[in-house]
C-alpha cells in the first residue's frame, strides 16, 4: 500500500508543470498572515473608546494629530473615568506637550508642580486607589489526570508561552486586545495593563499619590516594564505617535523643556464622538481570541521567511504589536 501511493505520487509530481516543482510555497510573515484574517474576527472600536488630541501645527504647517484608545474594563477604570471628565470639560485645551525623556516618555498636561498655579481640575475628579492598578480575573482550570487541559478566564486571556519575568508565577498575553500580564495567586488571581511603546500613562508623585488623568506621558522608547503596577496604564496611541516621538528632547530637570518656546499647545482634546459624525475616527482591530491572531503570535515568535536566517522561538509581549487599522467607512 505504501509503495503503491508513493508511486501514484511520484506520476503526479513528474507530471507537474517544471515551474510548480520549482516555486515552493512562501513562508507566511505577520502582514500576510494579518492580510488573510477574516472580516469577521476584527473588533470595532467605539469612537467613545477614543482621545482625539490636535496640537499646534509644526515648523512647515503641518497638522499633528494624535489619537489615543483608552484602556476597556476591568482595567484602570478609574482614572479613565476621570480622564473622560477632562475630556468633555476640555481642560487640555490650552496646555501642552512639556516634557519629553529619551528612551522614555512624551508628557502632556498642566505641568505645574505648585498646586496654587496648577490649573483647577473640574468637579467629578475622583481619588484613585493603589489597588485599581491591578484587577480581579477569575479562572476556571479543567484537569485531566492531574494535567491541565483547558483554563477559561474572565476576562478570556491569550498568554504567550514563556514566562513573564517581570510576573513572579505569572504570565504576559493578551485581553480584548491590549497586552497584559496575569499573577496566579492564593489570595486572588489579579491581571494588569503592561507598558509597551506607545502606551498611555498617568503621572504621579511619590505613593501613596496615583495621580488624577491630568498629566499623562506616552512611552516612547523600550517598553519600560518595571513601572508595571506602580503606575496606571489608561490607553495606548494607535495613530500619530510620531508627533510626540520626534520631538525635541528637553533639556531641563527630568526631561522638562527649560525653554517654554519648545513646549508643544495642546490645541484641542475631544473624545472621539464629541466630534461631528463625519469626522469622527473609526478603526478596528484583530481579536485577541480569534484564531489568525493566534496564527499571528506564532509567526511572529518564529520567523524563518526569506530575511530570517535563525528564528527566536519566542517574543516579547510588548513586540507582538496588535494589528489595528482604520475601519472601511
């Protein structure tokens, strides 16, 4: 029977047209493996969901926008609760980008240390506990033979493989589309926002201080983790990073511009559907749960098209890089 089909195969391949023995199939990359999802295992994002940021025009004219999509629950709630109040009071208008680190951060707010210069905050500011920089996550584990089979969370966690240094028993992945990190504990499993390239913060003094949402820093260099649990992830910017990544770095203490001719107006910060209809953003992205962004992190993780010579057989968190794009209109 063996011969017989091998046989049958050999014809086959002999057969064949020289040009299809000689073109093996490509390897797939992330963008082919992207390009090939389905329409239906891509998530809208609400424009409620989003912080449309217009500063001043640059050198030339140019416009410079910057959206941002604020953290979803369980996550951090708090602060984009305030966050939203600053949005719909427009107390950023008038500000501006004040600070910006090397390998660090973009900040942006009031920059004032002296509360009796400080820009009054609207009413409805709440005081955020330490304990919402983490989050409950419940887990239900299904054993087969003392093996673990399958393990259902709430909310539904796609973890990555390794794990997570900066998580003691714990592991880094990936909830309704934002990476995150999850601690398996005794006293209750807890899950948080991770610091990646391009995610939103809330700046704070010393603890127990956690800051209100007025001042907020984009990161802007290596996925600074250590500040994982220390302080608040709110958001992440999905469109115009490069228009606080290529700014000037400042000169002054930490970062801050010693020349106020270099700090960036805020010229407005609306969420997204206090704008007119037509002009309201939409954009979408690739489910966290769905099977080609499985296919995704693992082409990733091992890479061995054409420019790849040796694969990583792993990655961080903070490289997988959801896809998102602007939504069909």
């Amino acid at each position: 029977m063996i011969t017989t089909r091998l046989a049958a195969f050999a014809l086959v391949f002999a057969a064949s047209p020289l040009g299809a023995q000689e073109k093996a199939a490509e390897p797939p990359t992330p963008a082919s493996v992207v390009a090939a999802s389905q329409a239906s295992e891509w998530k809208a994002i609400d424009p409620a969901e989003l912080l449309v940021m217009d500063l001043a025009p640059d050198a030339t004219g140019a416009k410079r926008q910057v959206i941002v999509q604020l953290m979803p629950p369980p996550f951090s709630q708090g602060w984009v609760g305030n966050i939203r109040t600053l949005a719909k009071a427009h107390w950023w208008d008038g500000t501006s980008v004040y600070r910006v680190v090397d390998n660090w951060v973009a900040q942006w707010g009031d920059g004032e240390d002296d509360p009796k210069k400080a820009k009054p905050l609207p009413a409805g500011i709440t005081k955020v506990p330490e304990s919402e920089y983490t989050a409950p996550v419940s887990c239900k584990v299904y054993l087969f033979e003392k093996k673990v089979i399958k393990e259902e969370c709430d909310p539904p966690f796609t973890a990555l493989e390794p794990i997570d240094p900066y998580v003691l028993k714990g592991q880094a992945g990936f909830a309704a589309g934002w990476p995150v990190a999850v601690a398996l504990q005794g006293e209750g499993n807890r899950t948080w926002p991770v610091h990646c390239y391009g995610g939103v913060g809330v700046a704070r003094d010393l603890s127990p201080d956690t800051g209100t949402g007025a001042e907020l820093y984009a990161v802007i260099g290596h996925a600074p983790r250590q500040l994982d649990r220390n302080i608040a992830v709110v958001g992440r910017v999905i469109e115009g990073i490069e228009n606080l990544s290529t700014l000037p770095r400042g000169k002054g203490a930490q970062g801050v511009y010693d020349d106020p001719a270099l700090r960036v107006p805020i010229v407005s910060l609306r969420l997204g559907n206090e704008l007119p209809a037509a002009e309201q953003p939409r954009f979408e992205y690739l489910a966290s749960d769905s099977r080609s962004f499985a296919d995704y992190i693992h082409v990733k993780a091992n890479r061995n098209d054409a420019f790849y010579k040796v694969s990583a057989g792993g990655i961080d968190v903070c490289n997988v890089q959801v896809p998102i794009r602007r939504a069909k209109k």
